[in-house]
C-alpha cells in the first residue's frame, strides 16, 4: 500500500465455521480493523481440506472491505489441530409384560369411570339368545365391532341379566358406547377402556379388574399394591408378586388388570457392554448400564485420561472406533496411536413402547448418552498455509495457537483484564482456554456440545428428528392460543393483528426468526421447555465447569477471575446466563465476549491473530513478507 | 379407491362372460366418463346455449358482441372488445362465412397471414363457430399450418418428491441434452424455491446451452425469482373464462395484464395458461361449453399482450376427458391459440387416463403436425417425483416417444442419448451445483450426492438432506438479494466457465428483448428462434418443417438398433 | 356396514350462533343428504354423519348440526358454520365428501384442515375429522387426520366430482340463511 501498511488478514479455522479478519495494519504496528467474513469449514478442522474455506473466507472479507484482492500482503491461519467427537446413545433398561397381566395406557379418553372387576368374556359369546354369563363380567371387544352395535349389544345382554362391571375395546369408543349403555348402574358409569390394540391376546375367562379415573385424575386402587391385593384377594406372597405391576401402572388415567397364573412385569436392566478407561497408570472397566455418574465418577480416578475403548458390537464401543477411524483418516496416523481424550456420559430416557403390552403402552426407559473427542497432536496447518499463499498469490503463515488467539481476541471485550478465561461452545467439543497474569496460556477440549443437546432434546421428546430438536434448541416456545395470539413460554402474551397461519393453531411452537413452528408432540409448553433447559444445562453447564476445572490453577474455579464465553453457542438465548448463574458462586464474572466491543463472540481468534502480528518486531514482519 | 373397478353387479346379478370380465378389468375402465349437461356447461364444445356470433362496431368501439350489447358486457367481453379483437377488420371477417374460414384453414395453398388477416377479428363465438366445422383431422392440418415457429419443440417437469436441488438439477441436464427446450420446476415445500431454481437453472445449462427455465410458485415470488435472473420465463398465470371465477380468485383481466407487462419490463419471456374444464370444474361456467369459455381465454391473452397460452385443458384434463368429443375440443383449444398468432404450449402435462392406449391417442393431435411446444411438461422424472401432480408421459416414456418419432418420422423435440453422455451431463451439473452451494455458504452437497445424482432415477435414489438448513440457506438466497449474475460469476470463479457462459447468454437475452417474441427459444447458438426468423412457411407438401438431413439422422437412432452392417451388432 | 343408510335433515328453524364452548358445529351443503345420498365413492350420508358426530363424541364435545343454503362453496359453508359455532370450529362437508375444518377466525379461503380429495375419504378418515374438530375446540393439538393423494385420481374421478358440484349448485337457494337441522336416520338394516 502507498502508505506503508499492510493489508492482512486473520483467518480461524474452527470446527464448523471458518471466520476472516481484515485489516490494515501501519508501520507502526497500528490495526486498523476493515471488515469480516463468516463461512462454514471445509473438511476436518487442522487438515488440508481446510483450503477451500479459507480462501472463500478471506475472498469474502476482502469483499465487504472493498479491497482488491491483489493487494492482499499476508494471510495468518491459526494452529488448529483437528478435534473429532461423537455421540453414542444405549438404552439400559426395559419394560416387559409378560403373559398380558395388564394394559396401562392413557387414552385419551376413557369411557365412563370408576372400579370394576370380574372375569373376562368376549363380546361375542353375548350375541344370540344362548344365557349370559353369570357373575360380574368384563366384556372384551376385539376390532370391527361398531359402537353402535357395542352398545346394542350389551343392553340386550343386561337386559337378559348380565351383571357388566366394565369393558375393554379395540377401537377409540369408550364415551361413545358409555353414552349408549341403558342398564343397571344408571347412565352406564362403567369404566370402559379403550384403544387396546392387542386386545385379541387379553386372556379370557380370567379375574380382572378395570379402573378409569375422572379427568384430570390417576387411578388409585389398581396403582397401590393394597389396592390389588384387595380386588383379587392376594396374600402376602401374591402381592409381593404383584407390587411391580402396581408401580407400573402409577400415573395412568386408566388401568386394566388380569390375574394370570404367572403374568409379571419387569423392569429389567439391558446389559450394553462395558467402557474401559485408561489413564493415569490405571484401567478401569465399569458397565455403561451403572449409569452416567459411576462413568464420570471412573472418569475422575483416571485424570488425565489417555484412551477409553467400548465393547465392539455395542453403539458405545462403535462409535468409539467410528471416532478413531474418521481421525486415522483424515491424519493419515495409524489408528493404535489415537487416543480418545475425553468422554462425557449423561443420564437420559428414552420414551419405548413397552414389550408384550397390549395397547402400545409406553415407558421411560432409562439411557445412558456418551459423547467423545479425540484430538492428535499432528496438525497440518502448514499445508493449509501454503495452499492458501499459492490461490491468492500473498504470503500465508501459521501466526499462533488458538487457544492462545482466542484469549488475546476475547481480552478486547471491553471490562475484561488477565487472569482471564474463554469458554468456546461449539457443535462437537467445549474447549477452554486460560490466559494468567504472567502471561501463560493454556487450552483444554472436552467432549460434548451443541449437537449433544440436540439428540438430548431429540430423544427425550420422542421427536425423531434431528430439525425440529435442532430448533427447539435454539429458540423459544409458545402456545398458540388463538389465530391472533400466542403464549410466551415465559407467561406473557403477544396479540397479532394479522392471523397467525392455520397449521400452527392450537400448537406448541417455537419463534423462530421466520415465525412460529410448531413441535409435533403432546406435551405442554412447560414440559419441552424442561428437557430443552436440562439438556443444556447437563452439557454446557457441566462441561464449563468441566473445562474451566481444567485449566484453572490448582483446578480451583476460585483462581478464575473473568470468564467469556465465545463462539455460536454464546449466541444462544439462555445458555450464557446458565453458565453464568452456575458461576456465580466462585466469584467470577462472566459473560458473552464482545470481541473489539462490536464483534460480539464472534471473530476474537482471527482478530487476535492480527493484532499478535501487528505488535511483533518490523525485522520479523518485514522478513515474512519477503519470503 | 381408484384401484377398485367399478362395480359390476353384486354376486347375485345377471351372470356375465369371461369375456366381459376381462373387459372390466382393462385399465381403461378405471377412467371417468361422464354424460354431457349443456345447460351446465359440462359439455366440450357443441352446445345450443352458447352464443351466436354477432359483431357491431360503431366510431371503431365494439359495441355488441356475440349477441350482448355493449351495455351489458361482462368485464371480461369489455376487455376482449376493446384489446383482443381487431376492430379494423372486424366486420368484415365476421363476415365471411364460417365454412370459408374453416376451408382456408386447412386449404394449404392459403397462407398462414392470409388466415391470420381474418382471425385477429373474430368474435370467440365465430371462432368456435369454425373450429367446430373441423374434425380431428382437420384441426391438426390446420395445426400444422397455423402453429407460429415452424419448427416443433418440448418442454418438461423437472421435479423432486422431496424438493432435492441436486436431483432437479442432474433430471434437468439430462433433459436438456434430450432435447426439450424449455424445462419447469415446482415445489412441494414452497420455501425451498430459490433452491430449486438454481439447481434447476444450472442443471438446465449444464446440459445444453441456452435451454430456458422456470419456477412456477405464486406469482410475487414467480415474478421476484424472474426479475433476478434465477429463472428465465415463466407460464403459471392462470386466466379464466368467466367473470365470476375471476372475482372468486379476487383478479380481473386488468390485473394479470399488468402481471405479464412487469416481466416483460425485464425482457423475461411470458405466458398466460388455461384451458377447458377449469370453469366448470369450479361450477361457474355460466352456461357456456368448455370450449367457448376457453376461447375467451385465449383472446383474453391476446387482448394481454403476451406472446403466448399454455392451453390444452392442463389441470382439468379429466373433465374434457371424460364427455364425448372432449379430445377434439383440446386440440381445437390449441388450434384456435394458433389461429391467434399466439405461441400455444400444448399441454399433454398431466395424468390423463390409466390405459396406455388412451394416453397416447390424447397426444397425438399436437405430435403429429407439430406444435410450438408439444407437451407443455413431459415429466422428466418419475411421476411419484412430479410435483405438477404428474404428467401424461414421464421417464419411462422416453424410448417409447423415441420410437413414435422414428416409425412415423414426426419431430417430437426429444432425441435418443446414449448412457455415457448422460452419466456425463449429470455429474457435470450435480458437480457445478455443489461449488455454487459451496461459494454461497448453502448447506454442503457431498461427492455421495454428486455420484447418486449420476446414476440415479428417482428421489429414494439420493441421500436424504437436511430440510431445515436447506430452507434456511434457501431464505439467505433471497435475504442477500443472489442474482443470476452472482451465479454466472461463482460458475466462473469455481471452474465452470463453460456453464457460466452458457446462463450468461441466457441472461443477456434480457437486454435484447429478443425472447418476447412469439414461440421464441434459443438453439444451441443462443440465437433465438421464433415466429419471425423461423416463421412457420407450411404451403402443402413439400413445404414448411420436414424432418430431414442431420436431424432425421439423428432421430433414427434409439436404443437398440441391429446394425446393417454387422448384424451381431447393435448400434445406438 | 353398521347403521341407518340413508337420513334425512329435518329443518328446525334459522340457525344461531352457539353459546356453549363445547360445541362443534357441522355444516352441510343444500343437497347434502337431501338431492345426493352418498358421497363419490358411495359412502352413505348418514354414515358420513354418524362418524363425524361419533369422533366428537367420542371426544366429549358436542355437535350440532346446520345446512346452509345459499352457497355450495366448501369454504363458504365451513366459515359460516365456523362464525355459528359455540367454539368457533366447524366441519363443513359437499355432497361428494369433500370436507374442511374451519375455525372462525381464519379467512374465509384459509382452514384448519382440508380433504380435498373426495374419493379418497371413507368412514374411518370421517371419524378422524370428527375426533380432531373436537379437539381443536377444546384448544387441544391434535395430528392433522393423515389422507392419501393418489395422481391417478384425476381421470377417474375429476368429471364426476364436476358433474355432482353442478348438481350442488343447482340446489343452491340464494339469500335463503343457514338453518338448524336434525338428523332423522332410517331404521338401520344392517348390524
């Protein structure tokens, strides 16, 4: 440039964007900052993939400072080293009925209510004039029965003397067939329970004992151990015997119960292989189906941890080799000499529908989630800077250490001063880096992030898929209350003068910038908000901590002074204050970076990495760009 | 339920033969046939209740048509008085007897402008007057001689199932090295449009030069996509015969003028569609037989200023389908766009009828004499990936169609590729998609896609995408304002001069004008061939478009061919 | 087939907007089990009713039933139920099946849900249609009842549902208001 400064440009490679800072900077080591460019990382972080992303990045900055690419002098790429993760979930346990003792579902609506019980009797053995069953009778229905004739046909079966308790049918008809039914008791307050899908396979000829509770209500005699040794008239043993099938039913609005010879529920825990830990002179083994915290607990006597294998043939041990396979072959290292460097297990559920039920009932089985990142020590950066100097015909060079850059651009946020830390939450890895008083810089990346949460969020709403949770991650909710007016998560109301569209009336939503969309499922507003608030918080509010711990001195959180976080998660709407609130109580500050005090938490490697060159010596600047 | 045959009588009905029942179930009989209702205006095109032709000028205004006095003129007869018909000839052509008219239409020794001089001022009731004097054969002489570009062309559906931006664009380049000259694409997901548009631009161009491209979506968006020279001309503006389906879609003749002079203002092509059924379907015929109320519509385009209709009953093709002489009347509806000096794309675009016999009889009347475009959407792809609702013909009908062209050597606008240059072509634009997505910061194309892209005939052939990162990246298309010249540059940038170069020229037809012209599209020199440097001479045997020379030899290539000379051989 | 197969709608007097919230109001176009007795594909008109009626039952919602005579315009008919209605929701049904659930305060050519093709609608999507009407009167999110499409419909079916839409419309009353109606069914012979 005539002046005498130079045009430079700061490129950072991260995990899934690649960021470009354009500046000038004078003979006197003076920045001045001309724009910025965002685009999405080509190929593993720390490999020669990385080319494409970062000439486009650099293109597009040049673009937006309207500076001509030919008088770009020098591009500084940061020393990124490729850091791969992945996600396992094993569910470790299940629900199985064995031999049709029960149906405890929630239709979602009963028919009649209260307590029945007698034997079992199908509906066809009532058609006709043959005599009626003597006792207290609980009617079966298989399907293609119509409501109608349901209805006619019990009333002429009371009507010849059948003492009908309850019924159990296969379709969605319970109101209706009670609003049908004429006899004895009046207005037919029988409980019927309906949407039975298997109800073929209800044994017959059996005690049982139906329970529809009034709306808004749970069983309560069919959900208590008492209350079942009462109706079947069980001793000590039997109930015993029966108390799993009590518990399973807790919190049903309706319940039906069949006294078989040796029916059961179980609740019985899957074995899904064992986790192997090896670090700090030991190898500990632990059963993924103890849980996430006997793993994490593992994880802890083995700091720092220097490998960790799964069983092969779980999803687990597979996806720990996946892991080390995808890092042997973007590194081209043998595949002995990855080590998983850190893992993160988290305890979840999964909805399932329960084994052996007979009305696709569901259960919240228990799931361990794991997360793992490896990372290797060979990076090759220096391809990357070669390729680069050669597509823009400048000088290209490795100007420092992320971690290193991150501090030195997070440390422009305006009210910040060393000892100061900097959080980076992106898709797959929470890396940390710490920055003392003296000027030691160190860096740490532990496993699980952003795409972590959105599998927490996926599984655990039963969503099934991977969009709408990635959304509900990242916005609001709100209950469409009507065409002109939705409900914040938060409680407050927002009034539209234009009608809100038709597809999203009566839904769960979440604002998104384009408007509302809504979450296919059937749990309120308070629920999803819940899952999607844990889920964060068991990933980014543990890892932070996790992270900090690490490089904080003497792992002491009390040593941390200022703490900013960076990268897209800190422009999430609630996970800074989180992480924030947890924090608190070790007396750090802590928030958003705001990188240059306009960047936001954005761009504060790639602006660091100028404004480390810009304060080196004129002999060496001067040499770099000679070569 | 349509896969259950009509009932044929209960077990216990009169016994049948086996013959009867094989007949039941012959595909054909999964079709509709209805009874005409004239009074209803379910009826194709002979009616007691439509108008008598009339016609009155006073002081060079119209002031009665077909019978209606000025007075009582609909918006849509003021509008046909005052812009569609030509008031300086208008007495004296409805004058002159029909029979005459119709006689000068298939009369090869009278030209084409000879014709023209007296059609431009008939009323719709004197056009349906003569139209309804010509039979079948007729018609499609009078096709062959009253069609504006003397050589025939195709369009086709480029579609995906799933909105797949690759596979529209690999569908695309390989319909465009077949041979159709214009292709257009719709979504299911309308947010995906930008996406779509591009890969359906590009595709286009990676296949054969200068082939033109459209995206039919509501009409704002239609227009947006256009203006920036995402897509090259655009057909979705649909026009009615009756006043009361107008009001109902809250339009007016007025306002789709204005529609077509905004494109127009850019240099993009345009053109209206319509076609029979539509208002009856929508219980509004007011009486009048299907055909009638289409004219109206052509001359409702005319009247317009666009230099061309989609017609050929498109969406309603079931309703003419289904009563008598319903075929006929389709084929008089495109003659009568002819007639006009209007660029007809023909229809032959939608599921018409479960009997492959009936599907092709029904396409016959445009193949045959030619038309500016024979089908207006040959569905190339699959029908389960045509989101038009699918076409009359779709992929598997390619060699079939080839085959007609050869045994009966009529140009239908496709031609016979072999494997290798369409594997090539498909990689080519699948490749040139992915550096686009690439530069623009859209949602990854992988090479897997690239290579399912080559090789595939479906949508369950691709990887599946990630739906909400492509909308948002087709929401980013539109919010940073992407142009066709952005596109042209990245093409450049990423190693595809060869496609740049290609859109470029399409895009440049913008400034010329040149693609306003009536039946205009581009050859593979990128001149722009229409009715007024390819008009149509047809003057009787011997004359006007022959399928001879390169082309001819072209066309007698197919699949499989047994060599004459070494007849172990095959030779495609 | 269970129930009576053909019904008739006895008039009971003008139609008036419902108080109850717990009422979803079914309209039903002028030749609707009146002129035509069946749908397209010869589903009863009183089976389409019973199984609408039935799937708000079913939900504990009541039904109520109204024609209107002065329009055979589907969205026209469902919006006016829908201004009629208690809680604001309607079903409207054409003589040939064709149904939408309509909420009053959408425009008239939006809806809630729509089943646009005829043919394809038999007894147990009716039931489906009842059932999600109820719930969107009781504020609840039901899944929208799943249909089929089927391209091919078109030439099978396309004239015939001109034909009966002609029929409609000849049945039309103009200026005539909306009335209440019952269903008064015929013994059923099947069951």
């Amino acid at each position: 440039m005539d002046d005498g400064s130079r045009l430079v440009v700061g490129v950072d490679i991260g995990n899934s964007t690649t960021e470009a800072c354009v500046a000038a900077v004078d003979a006197a080591g003076r920045v001045q900052r001309l724009g910025s460019a965002l685009t999405r990382t080509t190929g593993v972080k720390g490999t020669p993939d990385n080319t494409d992303g970062a000439v486009t990045a650099v293109r597009r900055a040049l673009e937006g400072a309207r500076r001509d690419p030919a008088g770009l002098d020098l591009v500084l790429l940061n020393e990124a080293t490729p850091v791969i993760s992945g996600l396992a979930m094993e569910t470790i346990t299940e629900t199985i009925i064995t031999e049709s003792t029960m149906i405890g579902h929630n239709p979602s609506t009963p028919g009649g209510g209260g307590l029945g019980a007698g034997t079992t009797v199908p509906i066809d053995d009532l058609v006709g004039d043959a005599p009626v069953p003597g006792g207290p009778s609980i009617v079966v229905v298989p399907r293609g029965w119509d409501f109608d004739r349901v209805a006619a046909v019990l009333n002429d079966a009371v009507g010849r003397g059948l003492e009908l308790v309850a019924a159990v049918l296969a379709h969605d008809d319970a109101v209706l067939v009670a609003n049908r039914l004429t006899g004895e008791p009046a207005g037919g307050a029988i409980p019927i329970v309906d949407e039975v899908g298997a109800v073929e396979r209800v044994p017959l000829g059996m005690a049982a004992a139906v329970e529809v509770a009034a709306p808004g209500r749970t069983i309560r005699t069919l959900s208590d151990s008492y209350g079942l040794a009462s109706v079947f008239g069980l001793d000590p043993d039997q109930t015993r015997q029966v108390a799993p099938v009590a518990r399973a039913l807790t919190g049903n609005r309706s319940a039906v119960v069949v006294r078989t010879p040796s029916g059961d529920v179980s609740d019985r825990r899957v074995p899904v292989g064992e986790l192997v830990l090896t670090g700090a002179g030991k190898t500990l083994r632990v059963d993924v189906d103890a849980g996430a915290e006997a793993i994490m607990d593992l994880l802890g006597r083995v700091q720092p941890l220097e490998d960790a294998t799964g069983e092969p043939g779980t999803h687990v041990g597979g996806m720990l080799a996946q892991v080390r396979d995808t890092m042997t072959d973007v590194t081209g290292q043998p595949a002995a000499e990855i080590r998983i460097r850190d893992v993160l297990a988290i305890d979840t559920f999964v909805p399932r529908e329960v084994r052996g039920g007979l009305a696709g009932e569901v259960a919240l089985e228990n799931a361990v989630a794991l997360a793992a990142m490896v990372r290797t020590s060979r990076s090759r950066m220096q391809v990357v800077a070669d390729r680069v100097a050669g597509a823009l015909h400048c000088s290209a060079r490795i100007g420092g250490v992320e971690g290193e850059m991150a501090v030195r651009g997070a440390l422009t946020t305006p009210g910040t001063d060393r000892p100061i830390a900097v959080l980076d939450m992106g898709g797959g890895s929470t890396d940390a880096a710490l920055l003392t008083a003296d000027g030691a810089c160190t860096a740490v990346h532990v496993a699980g992030a952003g795409e972590l949460v959105t599998k927490l969020i996926d599984s655990e709403l039963a969503l099934d898929d991977r969009d709408t949770a990635e959304q509900v991650k990242w916005y609001p909710l709100a209950k469409v209350e009507s065409f002109f007016h939705v409900r914040h998560e938060d409680g407050t109301v927002q009034f539209f003068t234009e009608p809100l569209p038709a597809h999203v009336f009566a839904r769960v939503v979440v604002m998104t910038p384009d408007g509302p969309v809504p979450v296919p499922t059937r749990h309120p507003v308070d629920h999803v908000r819940r899952v999607r608030r844990e889920a964060k918080r068991r990933v980014f509010v543990v890892n932070a901590l996790r992270a900090l711990r690490q490089v904080a001195p003497g792992g002491s959180l009390r040593m941390l002074e200022f703490v900013v976080l960076l990268g897209g998660s800190a422009l999430d709407f609630e996970i800074p204050e989180m992480i924030a609130d947890a924090l608190a109580g070790h007396g750090i500050v802590c928030g958003t970076g705001n990188v240059h005090g306009t960047e936001g938490p954005r761009n504060a490697v790639a602006s660091g990495l100028v404004d480390a060159w810009a304060t080196e010596p004129a002999g060496e600047q001067a040499g770099e760009l000679a070569s | 339920m349509t896969s259950t045959l009509p009932s044929s009588g209960a077990a216990a009905g009169p016994r049948t033969s086996k013959r009867t029942e094989m007949l039941e179930s012959r595909p054909v009989n999964l079709d509709g046939f209805v009874e005409e209702w004239p009074e209803k205006g379910l009826v194709a095109m002979e009616s007691d209740f439509d108008p008598a032709p009339s016609i009155r000028v006073e002081n060079g205004v119209i002031v009665e048509l077909d019978g209606r006095p000025r007075a009582e003129f609909d918006f849509m007869d003021t509008f046909i008085a005052d812009h569609a018909i030509d008031v300086d000839v208008a007495e004296r052509a409805n004058a002159v007897p029909s029979d005459e008219i119709a006689r000068m239409l298939v009369n090869p020794t009278v030209g084409r402008g000879e014709v023209l001089d007296l059609t431009r001022g008939l009323t719709p009731a004197k056009l349906l007057d003569v139209v309804k004097l010509m039979n079948v054969v007729e018609i499609m002489m009078a096709m062959q001689k009253m069609r504006a570009r003397r050589m025939p062309a195709n369009q086709a559906h480029s579609t995906s199932a799933r909105d797949n931006p690759i596979q529209v664009a690999a569908d695309a380049a390989e319909g465009a090295l077949r041979g159709f000259a214009e292709l257009e694409t719709t979504l299911g997901v309308l947010r995906y449009a930008p996406l779509v548009a591009i890969g359906l631009q590009i595709g286009a161009q990676a296949g054969r030069g200068g082939v033109i491209t459209q995206c039919a979506l509501e009409e704002a968006t239609e227009l947006d996509l256009g203006m920036r020279g995402i897509t090259g001309y655009a057909e979705t503006i649909s026009v009615y015969g009756t006043e009361s389906v107008f009001v109902d879609g809250d339009d007016t003749p007025w306002s789709k003028a204005f529609l077509a002079s905004a494109y127009a203002s850019r240099g993009i092509k345009m053109r209206f569609t319509s076609g029979t059924g539509s208002e009856v379907q929508m219980g509004n015929a007011e009486g009048r037989s299907m055909l009638y109320l289409e004219i109206r519509c052509i001359l409702m385009a005319k009247g317009a200023g666009v230099q061309g209709l989609q017609n050929g009953s498109i969406s309603c093709i079931g309703v003419p389908g289904a009563v008598p002489g319903g075929i006929r009347a389709v084929a008089a509806e495109n003659l009568v766009c002819n007639m006009l000096d209007l660029e007809c794309a023909a229809g032959n675009d939608q599921s018409f009828s479960h009997s492959a016999m009936r599907r092709t009889s029904r396409l016959m009347p445009q193949m045959l004499p030619g038309q500016d475009l024979v089908c207006s959407g040959f569905s190339a792809v699959p029908n389960s990936d045509n989101m038009f609702a699918g076409s009359n013909l779709d992929v598997e009908d390619y060699d079939d169609w080839n085959t007609v062209q050869r045994d009966l050597q009529v140009d239908g606008g496709l031609r016979h590729v072999r494997s290798e240059e369409i594997l090539a072509v498909r990689n080519r634009a699948a490749r040139a998609l992915q550096a686009v997505f690439a530069e623009l910061d859209l949602p990854r194309i992988t090479d897997d896609e690239v290579e399912a892209a080559t090789y595939a005939d479906s949508s369950a052939d691709y990887p599946l995408r990630e739906v909400l990162e492509d909308l948002k990246g087709a929401q980013s298309v539109m919010d940073r304002g992407v142009t066709g010249l952005d596109l042209v540059k990245i093409l450049e940038r990423t190693g595809f001069s060869d496609i740049a170069e290609n859109y470029l020229q399409v895009l440049r037809q913008r400034v010329s004008g040149d693609l306003l012209q009536t039946s205009a599209i581009l050859d593979a020199d990128f001149v722009p061939q229409a009715a007024i440097n390819d008009a149509n001479d047809y003057a009787g045997p011997g004359t006007g478009y022959r399928l001879t020379g390169e082309r001819w030899a072209e066309l007698k290539r197919l699949r499989h061919v047994t060599s004459a000379e070494n007849p172990e051989e095959e030779v495609s | 087939m269970t129930g009576p197969t053909t019904a008739s709608l006895r008039e009971v007097g003008p139609a008036a907007r419902g108080t109850r919230p717990d009422e979803v109001v079914i309209a039903v176009s002028p030749a609707f089990a009146d002129f035509f007795t069946r749908t397209i594909v010869d589903v009863p008109h009183a089976e389409v009713l019973r199984q609408v009626m039935a799937g708000v039952e079913e939900q504990g919602v009541t039904s109520r039933l109204i024609r209107v005579w002065d329009t055979a315009d589907l969205a026209a008919i469902a919006h006016t139920g829908a201004k009629l209605s208690g809680s604001g929701i309607c079903v409207g049904l054409l003589s040939r099946g064709t149904t939408m659930i309509h909420q009053k305060d959408l425009a008239r050519l939006s809806n809630l849900e729509l089943f646009p093709q005829s043919p394809l609608l038999d007894a147990a999507v009716f039931r489906g249609i009842g059932a999600n009407a109820a719930q969107y009167a009781k504020g609840e999110s039901p899944e929208p009842v799943p249909t089929r499409n089927d391209q091919m419909a078109r030439p099978r079916w396309q004239a015939k549902a001109a034909l009966l839409h002609l029929k409609e419309f000849d049945r039309i009353r103009a200026g005539v208001k909306p009335v209440e109606v019952v269903l008064e069914s015929a013994p059923s012979l099947a069951g």
